[in-house]
C-alpha cells in the first residue's frame, strides 16, 4: 500500500458555515466553532496551489501550513534531566 505524503493546513476562517466547502480540497481533520479555524490535510504535491485556491475563497481569513512534521517526536530522553536532578536532591 502506498502512503501519500501529507501535509496539515490551519485555515482561518471568517465562519464555519461555509468550511464545508474546504472538503473538496482535502480531508478535513479538526474544526474549533470557538476560534474559528479548520485544520485540513492535503496531498503534499498539491500544497501550493491548495494555498492559493483557499485564499481566493471570500470566507478565509488567513492559511497556515503546519509545522508538525518539524517537532521532534522522541521522548525517550526527555524524562533523564529531570531523574538526574531528583537523584541529586535525594542524595
């Protein structure tokens, strides 16, 4: 099976009654009623034209593109400061 790079947009939107239509051009992920924004995932190949087609659109207010992919996930070395730091204390 073949995976399709993907790639997360935050649309900011004026209004969600319109965010709908925010579908043809991926899958729609997260919508917060409270913030008003759309967290969309969309083909990598295709993410530059997808920016420009949804900033045409009258009810977007701005279009982010997510920066997930850049955190660094790993979180076995994470803990071994704070476990280090316990251990002086103790001693």
């Amino acid at each position: 099976m073949i995976q399709t790079k993907r790639k997360g947009l935050i649309v900011y939107v004026y209004s969600l009654k319109q965010a709908n239509v925010l579908k043809k051009f991926g899958v729609i992920h997260y919508q917060s009623r409270k913030m008003n924004y759309v967290v969309l995932y969309v083909d990598d190949v295709k993410l530059d034209d997808v920016i420009q087609k949804i900033n045409k659109l009258h009810f977007v207010r701005a279009v982010d593109v997510s920066h997930l992919d850049e955190i660094d996930m790993s979180f076995k070395d994470a803990l071994v400061p704070l476990q280090k730091s316990i251990e002086e204390g103790v001693s």
